[in-house]
C-alpha cells in the first residue's frame, strides 16, 4: 500500500481516530428549515385569526388580510431577512468546524444569527 510522505501526515489524523465534523451545506439547509418552518408556522396562524365584524378601515393598514399583510411584511422585512442569511452563513460556516451534528450545527446557527439580528436591531433602534 502506498503511504504519503511523513510530512504530509498530520499528527492523530490516520482516519481511524479522524473527528467527523459536520458538513457546512447540511447545516445551511437545517438553518433554512428552521426559517421556513417558522414563517410557515406564522402564516398558518395568522390565517387562523378571524377577523373583526367591525372594522375600522380609515386607519392606515387595519383593513388588509393576512395574505397582504405577510407579504407587506416580506417587503418591508427584506434587510432583517437579508442581514439574517448573511449572518447564519457566517455562524453556520464557523459552527461546522466544531460540531459533529449538522442538526446541532444548523439549529445553533439559526439560533445565534436571530439573537444577533435582534441584538444589532435593538442597538440600531436605540440609537435613533
């Protein structure tokens, strides 16, 4: 069998005693079902609200349905989306090198990216 030269091999990594790391395009994908489940989940619920007998449609936005109102939502909600998916990139792609799940990996990487959105949101609103 053919070996590579001694100094290609690294130190405890003979494939045997290799640690498995999680693979970053799983995570990616773990991380995006999270962000789908979710706003799948608000839409259902959403949908599930009736709506008021008497409404008062002089009011700016009290008269749209729930279909108007996600997709008001996904317009006006593009730069926190946005800022979202770059951010789970970055965690997702630092997370992988650690973890062996891409379950873990994925659901951390949503997990840490929402808190930093929140987090740089609540600073830029405090700033104004």
């Amino acid at each position: 069998m053919c070996q590579a030269p001694e100094q290609w091999q690294v130190p405890g990594m003979d494939g045997v005693n290799a640690p498995r790391l999680a693979s970053f395009g799983l995570s990616l994908l773990v991380a995006l079902g999270w962000y789908v489940t979710v706003t799948a989940a608000v839409f259902v619920g959403r949908l599930g609200i009736p709506a008021e007998p008497d409404r008062n449609c002089s009011v700016l936005f009290s008269c749209l349905t729930p279909q108007d109102e996600i997709i008001l939502l996904l317009i006006f909600g593009a730069p926190i989306l946005a800022g979202l998916l770059f951010s789970t990139l970055l965690v997702a792609g630092l997370l992988a090198r650690w973890i062996s799940s891409p379950i873990v990996a994925g659901t951390l990487s949503a997990l840490v990216s929402v808190v930093m959105v929140a987090a740089a949101g609540i600073l830029w609103h405090g700033a104004r």
